[in-house]
C-alpha cells in the first residue's frame, strides 16, 4: 500500500504486520533479560560498534540493550518497510 503525499506515492507499511517485527519481538524477549555489564564483558568492541562520532558529537547507543542481531533486524525492518523509498 502507497500512501500519496504532494503527489509522491510512499510506502506505507504498518510496521508492526511486517516478519521482521515478529523476528524483532522474539528477539527482544532474548536480549530484555542481558545486563549492560553482560553485554559489556561479552564484548571488547561494544562501545566502537555502538556508537559514532561527528565532530565534536559523540552518539553513544552501546549503553542499550542491543547485539549485532538487533541492529540487523532493525535494518531488516527498515528495509521491509522500504524506508530507502520514503526517504
């Protein structure tokens, strides 16, 4: 489904019927029950895989609850949701 927006047709998904929203509701039932310092001690490179830095901006997201697998079922999500084409 297409919705029309000053005459572009975009996407429009609900998110939550997608596969990857199921595939992203069992994983999180997996990762709720990890403690940060669990997922720290798992992994040396958490916090250079989690975060990016812009100048002087550092974004920081390695203090959540999330694994190589949650970023690339968010990015199978978006791509399910054809993101790419609404932007």
């Amino acid at each position: 489904m297409f919705k029309k927006i000053n005459s572009i047709m975009l996407p429009n998904i609900d998110f939550t019927t997608t596969q990857s929203y199921k595939y992203l509701a069992d994983h999180y039932i997996d990762v709720v029950s990890k403690s940060l310092k669990g997922l720290f001690e798992a992994d040396n490179d958490r916090f250079a895989k989690f975060s990016i830095q812009f100048e002087d901006i550092l974004l920081d997201y390695s203090k959540n609850r999330i694994t190589d697998q949650t970023i690339a079922l968010l990015l199978q999500l978006a791509k399910e949701c054809m993101v790419n084409d609404a932007i």
